[in-house]
C-alpha cells in the first residue's frame, strides 16, 4: 500500500512544474543567453576588449611614470607648415565631431532621447548626415597629415615606429567606420546600431557583457569595433596621449604683460659718492 503522505510519481515523458519554472528561469538568465555564443565570439567580443582597456589605463599610468618628457605631439610645424595648415584643423574638427556622435550614440540608450522627444528617424537623419560632414572632414584631415609625413623627406626621416604604428592603425578605424555608415546609413537600407553594437558597449562598463548583442551585427561594424579596440590599446605608446594634456590652464592664467603701454616714471640722476654731484655731465664738456 501507498503511503498516503507520499506524492504520486510524475507520468514517464512528462516534466514536473518545477522543472519547467526552472528551465524558463534558467533560458532567461544571462549565463543561458551567453551559452549559445560560441568560444572565439567571447574571445572576440569580451576577452579583447577588456584585454585592450586594461592596456589602456595600465600603459597611460606607465607611460607617464617612465616618459613624461615624451608626452607631447611632437610637432613638426618648423619643418613643414603647409599641408599642416589644412590638415590639422580638418583633422582635430572632425574628430571632435566623431567623438561627440560616437558618446551619444553608444553611451545614450534610445529610451533617453525618446524620452526628450527625438524619434528614430530624427535621430537617424541628424546621425548620418551630421556624421557624414565629420567623417569627410576627419579623413581629409587625416589624408593630408598622412602625405606630408610620406611625401615630404624631413617629416619622413622624424617618423618613428609608433608613428608608422598609429598611422596606420587610426587610418582603418576611420576608413572602416565611414565606410559601414555610408554602406549601411547612406545608400544601404539603414542600420540601426544602437539596438546591437551600443549594449555591447554599455555592456562592457557596466560589467555584465552581452557579446551576442553584437554578434548578430554586419561585419563592418564589427571590424569597426575591433580596430577601435586595438587602437585604445595603442594609445598610450603613441602621441595620442597629448590628448590629455590640453593646455587648459591657459585659459585661467594670468596674461604675461612685455611691454606697457604707459611710460615708466622718470628715475633721478644717480649722485657721485665722491663729489656728491649727480652724475649729469656740465655743460660744454663732451
């Protein structure tokens, strides 16, 4: 006979209710929804880029501990000013321009300018068109400064190894990253990113990664974001660092005054110690 406190075994094939609010509980986690991500995405999309921002804040903190006297951009403009005329300015406008689209794009969710009543399409034709003048102007700037430091000999002969590292390095990341808009957001269907590739950024500083958010985006993007990677791991052995030494202080400090525009006040003539006469010659006398 059975105990009558004893519960009836569930039928052979057919799972018990717990069972099934674990398996739901467990598909919804974070760990389930990682598992479907395979071994070389989570190389990619999460060992990298933690791999390349701890370089990044351990190489700027050596860097300035061992090299202080080499935080500088190292200018040339003494030895050729005039493709570094053009090509500075165009450069350093459009990035700054890139950058501020690159914070709000990645680092704003959509729910925030939702909330301030800039929908998806606003935000779409600003991003691209607003975007497209930035990227046009960085490269140009970027086109420029890279042929004066090949075309003209004296740059050439200054140009030392992490130079011919950043160049290069700097020079894909813009070209890839103008080249997935303009494929994607200027004459392609529309692409919109912040749905993708902007959680698995978040996702990274807030320490829960989510690599499958961006697994799923074009290969543009993705190769977009891994040159962004290694570039930030460059940063801190290449001039780039004088990004941080902004001469802002400039700004506050008091001016440096050469020459007053009123005169000074007429100093006597010195008097003789011997014969107590001033030093002014009499009259008649060379």
């Amino acid at each position: 006979a059975r105990h009558p406190a004893q519960r009836p075994a569930e039928p052979y094939g057919r799972p018990s209710m717990n069972a099934l609010s674990l398996t739901v509980a467990a598909s919804s986690s974070p760990a389930a929804s990682s598992s479907s991500v395979s071994g070389a995405e989570l190389l990619l999309w999460v060992a990298v880029p933690y791999s390349c921002l701890a370089v990044f804040v351990v190489g700027h903190v050596w860097r300035y501990r061992q090299d202080q006297f080499g935080w500088t951009s190292r200018t040339s403009q003494l030895l050729e000013h005039r493709w570094l005329r053009w090509g500075s300015p165009l450069f350093h406008l459009g990035t700054f321009m890139v950058i501020a689209g690159h914070v709000v794009g990645l680092a704003v969710p959509a729910s925030w300018t939702e909330a301030v009543g800039i929908d998806e399409h606003m935000y779409h034709t600003v991003a691209v068109w607003a975007g497209s003048v930035a990227g046009v102007a960085m490269v140009a700037g970027l086109g420029m400064l890279c042929a004066r430091r090949l075309l003209s000999r004296r740059i050439r002969l200054g140009t030392d190894r992490s130079d011919k590292l950043l160049f290069p390095l700097l020079s894909a990341t813009v070209l890839v990253g103008i080249t997935a808009t303009a494929a994607h957001n200027v004459f392609g269907a529309g692409y919109d990113y912040r749905s993708t590739v902007s959680v698995w950024f978040r996702g990274l500083f807030t320490l829960t990664p989510k690599p499958e958010a961006i697994v799923g985006a074009p290969l543009l993007f993705q190769l977009h974001a891994l040159t962004a990677c290694l570039l930030f791991a460059a940063w801190p052995f290449t001039r780039l660092v004088h990004v941080w030494s902004a001469p802002v202080g400039y700004l506050v400090r008091p001016y440096l005054v050469y020459r007053r525009r009123t005169s000074p006040t007429a100093v006597p003539p010195a008097v003789s110690r011997r014969s107590g006469t001033t030093g002014a010659r009499p009259a008649g006398r060379p």
